[in-house]
C-alpha cells in the first residue's frame, strides 16, 4: 500500500464519521440543522458591528466584558454574552470562522443543548480561572500577574478549542484531538498570556468531563431488585432526546400493541 493511500484511510477513519454526521444532517435538516450556529454566528457578527460604533462601544462593554479584577457576580452575569464579543486586537473573521465550523460540527454531533453547555462550560472554566490565577500570582504554579486582572477576557476561542477536543473525543477522532490539545499546549510555551492560559483551562474541564463519561460508560450494569438480571438498559424504549434536543419516542410498535398480563385489548 502507498502512502497516499495509507494517508487516505487513516482520514477517512479519523474524520470520516463525523463529516457523513455533517452530510446527512445538512441533507434532511438543511439549515434547521445549524440553527444555534447561524444564530450565534449572526450574534457574534452583530456586537461586531455594534461594539464599533461611538454609540455602542460602551454598552457592550458593560454587558460583555469580563475582567478579573471585576466582581464575582458581575462577572457571572457577563459571561454568557462575552462568548460572543470578539476581541477587538483580532480579526473578527476568524472569530465567524471558528463558530460555523466548530459549533456547526459540535452541534450536528453533539445536539444543540450540549452544545452550548460545554461552549458555556470552557467560557467559565477559563473566566474562573483568571480569578483564581490572579489571586495566586506569579510566583505560583500556574499563577497569572496582577497586570492580568485588568485585560478583557472575550470571545468564542476557549469555547471553539473545548467544543474541538469534546467532539473528537465522542467521535473517537484521537489525533485530531491530540493535535489540538498539543497546538494549544505549544500556543502558551511560545507566547504565554491570558487567553493561551485560559485555553488550557477549558481543554482541562472538557477532558475531565469526557474522564467521566467513560469511566461511568465501563462500570457494570446495576443489578436489579432483588438481585435479579440488570435494568433495562438506554434501548428500553423510553423517550430519549434527538441530536437537535427534541425528544424521540424509541417505543417498539410490536411491543405497544401487545397487552400485558392483566391487560384487555
């Protein structure tokens, strides 16, 4: 087998169930099936805009700027909307770039629902982190100095690099997910500043989260009452949510028509 070839395959194994999740969703769904997307892209693009003007610059800056120096709760009620305030020393093309293609795959792959918790989830993670870095100090393990209280802490990368890692680990894509996590890694040994810091922080959250899903994922079924056979199992046909969040009744037909015992049809 040639190189290319052998290249070949091994694309196809890594990025290959992904982007036929991609295909088929786009091909039933159309645009219905990147509507968090769309709308975040759309959002993103509108504080663009917005935080630009005179008349805006100020208003975005109250309700979307998070700094570590601010108030815990200030900072609470800033996050969600600074997920969306691109850095203003950056391109904002890269920012509507990284949020149609890393939130489109993650929210085919993943369901719109989870989705935005693990962008909201490493938006937080890295948020928290500046606090807890800042009251550390320099001198600490992974301490920040004070001047970094002060530096504005927005925009969608920490959430675009956590969605990245959490896709590849659910769709089994390891290289790609290691690559990530190297680049980032690599990222704060070249140029070490808040937003590289923060960066880890989120892939740290998104890996213990992902620990966690496949250490209860390999425990042994819970056996039932009585020390009987285990539970029923997630193909008990009960309701189970569908990737876009909605609900999607798994009930056997044959199974709904058969009375049970004491049953009248």
């Amino acid at each position: 087998m040639s190189r290319r070839a052998a290249l070949r395959r091994a694309a196809v194994r890594e990025w290959g169930p992904p982007a036929a999740a991609v295909r088929t969703a786009l091909a039933e769904r159309g645009a219905r099936a990147l509507a968090l997307t769309l709308t975040a892209t759309a959002l993103t693009a509108l504080v663009q805009l917005v935080q630009n003007q005179s008349w805006g610059y100020g208003p975005v800056r109250a309700l979307g700027a998070v700094r570590a120096e601010d108030p815990l709760w200030s900072a609470l009620l800033r996050t969600p909307l600074s997920l969306f305030v691109p850095a203003l020393d950056l391109p904002v093309w890269g920012a509507l770039a990284q949020i149609l293609l890393v939130f489109g795959v993650a929210e085919i792959c993943l369901g719109r629902w989870r989705t935005l918790a693990v962008a909201y989830a490493a938006t937080l993670a890295g948020t928290l982190y500046a606090r807890i870095g800042v009251a550390l100090g320099p001198e600490a393990f992974l301490g920040l100095p004070a001047s970094d209280a002060r530096v504005v802490d927005t925009g969608p990368s920490a959430a675009v690099v956590a969605l990245a890692v959490y896709v590849c680990h659910q769709r089994r894509a390891r290289f790609t997910g290691a690559l990530v996590v190297v680049a980032m890694v690599v990222e704060v040994l070249v140029k070490d500043n808040l937003a590289g810091r923060e960066h880890l922080a989120a892939i740290a959250v998104v890996l213990a989260v992902c620990g966690v899903r496949e250490w209860l994922g390999r425990r042994p079924p819970r056996p039932g009452p009585g020390g009987g056979p285990p539970r029923p199992g997630p193909d008990d046909g009960r309701p189970h949510p569908g990737p876009d969040g909605g609900g999607q009744l798994r009930v056997s037909a044959r199974a709904a028509a058969v009375p049970g015992p004491g049953r009248r049809r």
